[in-house]
C-alpha cells in the first residue's frame, strides 16, 4: 500500500505550522513534506516530528525568496555561490531531521535568458550537491512542474530532467515525479513512471483540474495506486494538493489505503 505524507504548504492551512504536524498524524499520515524548514529552529521541528510519531519525508533546498515570488535557484546564473552555500544548510537540517531525501527547484529562467546557460548552471551546481549530499546519506531530486502554474519554470518536462541528469556524474540524482504537474505536460502517466521508475525518487500527487485531492478530477488515483504497488515502489507519496473543502473532512480517499494496513 502507498505511504501518505502530507504536504504541510498545501494541507492544514489552518493551523500554525508545528500544528499541522501532530495534526497529520491523527489523520494516518505518516510523514510530511514542505516547501522549506528553515524559518524554523530545526531542533523545534524535531520535537514535533517525535512527539507525534511521524517522519520527514522530502523538503527543499533553500530555495531564495519564496514570499517575494521565487522558485528556486538552480538554474541562476548570479545565485551560484548563494545556492553552494545552501548545501551545507540542507545537510543540517536534513540531519536534525533524519530526512533522507530533499527536493532542489531549477527556479524561473529569468526574462531574455538562454535556456542553454540555465542548462549549464543548473547542471554545475547538482554535480556540486549531489556527491555531497550523498556523502551525508540524502538523496537529491529534481522536480519537473507544469508551465500552467509556473509559466517559466526553466524544467518542466520528464525529457528536460533526463537531459540534465545526463550531465550530472553522481548516481544520487533522481527525479520528484509528480503526477499533476506531468498530468498537464505530458500525459501518458503510467507508462513514463514505468519506464523512469529506476530513476524516480520521490512522488507527489494532485488531481487535475484544480489541484484538490485524488478523486475530484480526472486522474485514475486507485489505478495508479495500485501501478505503484505492482511495481514496489518503496518511497513516500507526497499529498501537494488544494483542499476542496477542509483537509480532514476531505480524507476519504486516504481511509481505505489506511484500512489495508
């Protein structure tokens, strides 16, 4: 059965941050994932995560002004010696919070930039993260998202992030496969998953149109589920989505994955 972690950016919008911890707990989530730590003391967030008996799943590395509107510094020509920097950060907090797997955003190509640059930067700064990380035990993902939310995302396709990770030399470089973002993109869902499955190393989830929770749209989420268990997929799902109508009161579709257990 998938193992839920609930994405604390999106869900329990109503609760102060630490809040929605011990809160996803008592709704059978068991671990969470977010856009960023680091306005928080690690130490903090980790008394949370053991009172209520639930695990780190994935976050970001430090990702630049995310209130003022960016997304990410990969791909940034003039942040590479900030996103260096922000290693040895991610490596801390990941530490304190026992996460073994963060998310590193390739940001907005900026207005009149060459994608081809945005392509050599971004692939300099993982060949810098990625043994690194992997010398502290974490996995690196990059994470492509749909062009409708994020109109210059610089990576947005399954095919763009292959490219890239062809120009990275470590082997601790895998893709965040989220559906919703490749359910706009791209489509044909399941057979790219199967075919990436050895390089995807973490998954998120959404239904389209709406970003709301699995069974408001069009994806088949229990046909996929049950793709993700035929082909034992072992990491975490990651709930990234809208809540239509309140997050607990909106949980039906998780109880049956729950009941299973």
């Amino acid at each position: 059965m998938p193992k839920f972690a609930a994405n604390l950016s999106f869900l329990y919008q109503d609760l102060p941050f630490l809040g929605r911890i011990g809160q996803a707990a008592r709704d059978g989530f068991g671990a969470v994932e977010y856009v960023s730590p680091y306005e928080f003391d690690a130490a903090e967030i980790a008394a949370a995560l053991k009172t209520a008996g639930i695990k780190q799943a994935l976050f970001n590395m430090p990702a630049g002004n995310w209130a003022g509107g960016e997304r990410g510094i990969g791909c940034l020509p003039d942040r590479v010696e900030e996103f260096r920097s922000g290693v040895a950060t991610t490596i801390a907090y990941a530490h304190a919070l026992n996460c073994r797997t963060v998310n590193c955003l390739a940001g907005l190509a900026p207005a009149g930039s060459d994608p081809t640059e945005l392509d050599r930067v971004f692939i300099d700064n993982l060949n810098y993260a990625a043994p690194r990380l992997a010398d502290a035990g974490i996995d690196l993902v990059i994470e492509p998202i749909n062009r409708r939310d994020m109109p210059a995302f610089h990576l947005s396709t399954t095919d763009h992030a292959e490219r890239i990770m062809a120009g990275v030399s470590s082997p601790n470089l895998k893709i965040q496969y989220d559906f919703y973002h490749m359910q706009i993109m791209q489509g044909d869902l399941v057979p790219t998953f199967e075919r990436l499955q050895h390089r995807i190393g973490h998954v998120q989830i959404a239904d389209n149109p709406g970003r709301n929770e699995p069974g408001t749209g069009e994806i088949n989420y229990p046909f996929i589920f049950g793709v993700l268990d035929r082909l034992r997929y072992a990491g975490w799902v990651g709930c990234e989505y809208k809540p239509a109508a309140g997050t607990t009161s909106g949980l039906g579709w998780m109880k049956p994955y729950i009941q299973e257990r």
